[in-house]
C-alpha cells in the first residue's frame, strides 16, 4: 500500500468517529433539552410559581415561590 491510501483510510475513519460523536453529543443536548421543557411547562407551568430549576444529572425538576421549593418532582 502507498503512504497516501493508508493516510485517506485513517483520515476517513476519524471523520466517521467525529460524526458519531457529534451526533451523540446533540441527541443528549435536546434530550436535556426537552426535559428541561417539561420542567417549566409541564411541572412549574401554573401561575402560582415565580422560577424553576432542572437538575439534569439527577432528573429533578423544583418549582419556586418567593424562592422557597413548593414543588418537587422527578423527571424521567
């Protein structure tokens, strides 16, 4: 094999794990997205709550008012 063809297969097999890669890391990215939708509209969606924060490493989803936790609930 010549230098140039075993350099086009490593520089393809890279290029292929790049994408994987990239296509994984933005699947979890909307995945936390759309549980951190849930969290505000689903769970702390009523009037009664000033603010919410998601924990994504934990799934929990708090709802606040007058910076007291009113609401608690994990989100799968």
């Amino acid at each position: 094999m010549n230098g140039w063809k075993v350099t086009a297969i490593v520089f393809i097999i890279l290029f292929i794990l790049e994408t994987i890669f990239f296509i994984s890391i933005v699947s979890i990215g909307f995945s936390d997205l759309n549980k951190e939708n849930q969290c505000m509209y689903n769970v702390c969606g009523d009037e009664s709550y000033d603010s919410y924060i998601y924990y994504e490493f934990e799934g929990i989803c708090e709802c606040y008012k007058s910076g007291i936790v009113k609401k608690m609930e994990y989100i799968e």
